[in-house]
C-alpha cells in the first residue's frame, strides 16, 4: 500500500486522509483548501476516484472518471473558465462524502482536471497538479520504504519546510494600460514598437523568471477587464503567496478609474498578506513632457494616499514610478521592484560598497544580464544615463557573444568568465564590465587614471567575485539542510505501514 500525500501553502492542513485501500495506491492532495483523491487502479494508471470540495461542515463530491488523467496545471491553452467557478473544466459536482473525514476546516472549492495523460509510472512518478484558481503546485516523488514520499513542492505554495518557493509579482491595472507590454519587454526582449500588436489578455498568464539563485520570481500578468473580486474568485489564495502587486496607470489616460481601482486592489490585498510590496507604475510617461511628467505623478501621488488616508490606512506605503517601455524606465523600475525581494540585497550592497571604496570605482552595478534589471549597486545614487549606458552594454556584449560567439562542447558558452569589456568613453571615463557568474555581470565605472590600477581592481573582483559564490554557497546550505530537516521530520512522523501522523 502506498500513500502519496501532497501538501501546500498552509502548515495547518490537515494531513490524515491515509490510503485505505491494501492494493491501490491513492494520491491525497492537501492544499490549503484544495483536496482532490485518485487511486491508481493498477500500476502506471492514475484514476480520479473521488474529487472532493469542502465547505465548512460540509463537502461535495464527484464520483470516479473512467479514462486515465493526470491533472496539470494551468496554461496558455487553457481557458480562463477555469479559474473560475464556471462550469468549464471543474471536476466536482455537489453532493456528500462518506469518506471525508478529517478536513473540516478545507472551503468549497474545485479541483480542475485540465489534461487527459498518458499511464505514468510511480516508481518515476512526476506530476504536476493543478486546482482551480490557479494554485499550482509541482511534486516528484522517491519511494521510501512502502511510502511514496514528495520530495520536492514548487510554484507558488509556501511550503512550511521549503524556502524554494518562488515570490510572485502580480502585474494589475485597467484594461490596456500596458501590462503584458511591460513584461514582454522586460522579460522576453520583444522590442516596444512589437507591443503594438499585442492582443488583449483574457487570462492569467504565469512566468517563472529563474535566471540565477538570486533573481528568482513568478510574473503573473492579470487581464485587465476580469474581476478578480468576483466571489467566485480566490483573490485570497493570490495575495497569500504575493511579493509584490504593480499596478499599472495609463498616464496618458483619464486616471480616475485606475486610482479607485488600484484603492480596491491594495485594500484587498493589504488586509489578505500586509507584507506585499505595492509599487504603482505610471506609465506610457514618454508621451508627456518632464513638467507634464512631475505633475502628473504628484497628483496620482497626493489621490492615491488620500483615498488611503479617509479609509484610515495610512501605514498603507505605494513607491511610485514613471516608466516607459520606450526607454529604460521600465527596466529601473522592475530592478528597484525585484530588489526588494532578494533577502541577500543588504549584504551585496556591503559587498559592492567594500569593493568600490577599496578600488577607486565610482560606481558599479550587479546585473542580471538576461533580464538587464540590476539587483544590486552601491549605495551612491543611481543616475539615469549611467544606467542606459550600462544596459547598452550588456546588450552589446551579451548579443556579440549569442549571435557570434562560439558554440559547441569544446568551445563553451559565449558569455563565460573570461568574458569582460572595456569601453573608454569621451569623458575620461571607463566602463569597466566582468562575468561574476553565468546570470550576473558587474558593470563598473571609473576614471580613466583609477584604471590604471587595473591589476588592484582585478585582484579586488577576484575577492569580491569568491565573496558572492559564498553568499550563493549559504544559501544553498540552508536550502537542503532546511529540505533534509523536513524529510526527517516526515519519515519520523510516518510509521512503518505507510500510514501517517498529524504534524505539530
Ligand atoms: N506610448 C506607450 N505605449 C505603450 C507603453 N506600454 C504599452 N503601450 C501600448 O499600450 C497598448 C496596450 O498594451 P498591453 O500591454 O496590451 O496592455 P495590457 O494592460 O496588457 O492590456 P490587457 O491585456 O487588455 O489588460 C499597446 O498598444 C502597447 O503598445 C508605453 O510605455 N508607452
């Protein structure tokens, strides 16, 4: 008998449904409030037995499918019905369960069978599961004894052992204020006059961004004419797991329904997770003159925090921005957003900030040079132009290196560590940029007789370069000890036959 029991976002979910059956294996899929049960009639089967829905005291179910399914998560082709209560894809019906026991703190919910799949194998077992709302969760498992046990939860839950999970930043505002223009820019490298023919969105679209261990996230581009506060939708579950909300603002618009709306959203959000980040982008600013520009974001500024003030939500903090797609804007922006989601930024300041003062750098930025957003720089303020010129950098040397660059096993990637440049520009000052790892590059900027000294400053980065591959290399301690620590407490709380105890 084997049990494989999944759970999510929150420590307290119940974890007592055991397998009952001696020669079937079922799946039992604790999620917050989600639960869904399926046996595996025989080996390399899965079979939906029961899907479940709770409400308080009460539940629903749905009795077994006939052909083989695999529940997947949400995507692209999938229709946004499903996040929904509509009749779409859900696959549970009222009625009562007389197996459901256990779980009478699970809400009403439903389990979405999105995608028919072929016979998978338990001993490989790899399933990605999806519910409505778009929770999703990515398990794989090992066996362990006769308990099938996950050793792995991804996306969007907070697992209560696992500091894997990835922050999402929820990308919000009104219909065509520019949202996915923003994230394929930033993220895709679709150029701005592209986004022209961008069509509307009609459905939650997720990204992961993992270009390095530090520069880790989920976007989730919402369209703009949903209703997320539908009833039916679970904007609670949304919040939970959210790092930051940018809410997005035509400025080229009339912005009187942007602000209300973006009152709503924060106040929702806010009272759901107060952690979140709320960052409001005005946006489409290269269509206003700089007067135009300053005014605008002192009257978005002055509405936004009075709606705040009258509803009492003072401590309630928006950070503003004006960006554009058409400049670089948009990428400062984002890189100031994601900075504030690195637990390791105070230390790479400290790190940046020793490394310059001992080098005689001016300034110096830590970018990931997929996305060009910087996640880190010294503590001196951040000039536009400099900024541009380093993006124009990357750019260089990072597309010279893809489009040119050797390939092959015997010539290595374009873009390694020897990879660096050097431009002299006509003010006496040098830009200086070095690999620091496969996603990051230092950009530096200095005077021309400072770099002179470049075997100090070559010394300096060695130290400063080993100095990050620590920060990494803790960081990826904690990680498994914090998994190993949750496999023990798991197996410690499962005895011998498969069956599994209530944890504290
Ligand atoms: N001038 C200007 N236009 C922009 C900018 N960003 C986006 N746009 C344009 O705004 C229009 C709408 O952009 P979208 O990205 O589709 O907007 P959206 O918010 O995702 O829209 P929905 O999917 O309907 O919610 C497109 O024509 C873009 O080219 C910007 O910074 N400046």
């Amino acid at each position: 008998m084997h049990s494989l029991f999944v759970w999510g976002r929150e420590a307290s979910s119940p974890l007592r449904l055991l397998s009952q059956s001696s020669s079937a294996v079922q799946l039992f899929i604790l999620a917050g409030r989600y639960v869904c049960v399926t046996q595996l009639e025989s080996e390399g089967e899965v079979k939906v037995h029961h899907g479940l829905a709770i409400s308080g005291d009460n539940y629903n179910e749905v009795d077994g499918e006939n052909e083989a399914l695999l529940f997947d998560y949400y995507d692209d082709d999938d229709d946004f019905d499903t996040f929904t209560d509509g009749d779409g894809d859900c696959g549970c019906d009222d009625g009562v369960s007389p197996n459901a026991v256990d779980i009478p703190q699970l809400r009403a919910s439903k389990v979405t069978v999105i995608k028919s799949a072929a016979a998978c194998d338990m001993k490989e077992w790899n399933a990605s599961v999806g519910f409505a709302h778009n929770s999703t969760l990515m398990l794989s498992s090992s066996h362990s004894g006769n308990m099938i046990q996950t050793d792995g939860i991804m996306l969007g839950f907070s697992d209560p052992f696992s500091s894997e999970v990835k922050p999402r930043i929820l990308l919000m505002g009104l219909r065509r204020s520019g949202k996915s223009s923003i994230q394929k820019v930033v993220f895709h490298k679709m150029s701005p006059n592209e986004t022209l023919f961008l069509e509307s969105t009609n459905k939650i679209c997720r990204e992961d961004v993992s270009n390095s261990s530090f520069v880790s996230f989920q976007i989730w581009d919402f369209p703009g004419q949903i209703d997320f506060f539908d009833p039916t939708f679970d904007y609670e579950m949304i919040f939970r797991g959210t790092g930051a909300l940018i809410f997005v603002i035509d400025s080229q618009d009339d912005y009187v329904e942007a602000l209300s709306r973006l009152h709503l959203t924060v106040t929702r959000a806010y009272k759901v997770n107060p952690d979140i980040n709320f960052e409001v982008f005005i946006h489409k600013v290269d269509g206003l003159s700089d007067d135009h520009k300053i005014e605008k974001q002192r009257d978005i500024h002055k509405r936004a925090n009075d709606d705040l003030a009258d509803a009492s939500l003072e401590r309630i903090h928006l950070s503003f921005y004006l960006t554009s797609i058409y400049d670089h804007s948009i990428f400062e922006a984002f890189s100031k957003v994601v900075q504030k989601l690195i637990p390791q930024l105070p230390t790479l300041e400290n790190l940046l900030n020793i490394f310059i003062s001992n080098s005689g750098i001016e300034k110096a930025f830590l970018f990931d040079v997929v996305s060009k957003i910087y996640i880190a720089t010294d503590s001196s303020p951040v000039d536009m132009q400099t900024y541009e010129l380093c993006c124009d950098m990357i750019d260089v040397v990072i597309d010279i290196s893809c489009i040119y660059g050797l390939t092959g096993d015997e010539a290595g990637t374009p873009y390694d560590k020897e990879s660096m440049a050097i431009i002299h520009l006509n003010n006496t000052t040098v830009m200086y940029l070095k690999e620091v790892t496969k996603f990051l590059a230092l950009v530096c900027f200095l005077r021309e007789e400072s770099f002179e000294r470049k075997g100090l400053i070559d010394y300096n980065f060695h130290c400063f370069k080993k100095a990050i591959e620590e920060v990494f290399d803790v960081r990826l301690k904690v990680q498994r000890s914090r998994k190993l620590l949750s496999q023990r407490r798991w197996s410690r709380q499962t005895v011998p036959n498969g069956t599994q105890v209530h944890p504290h």
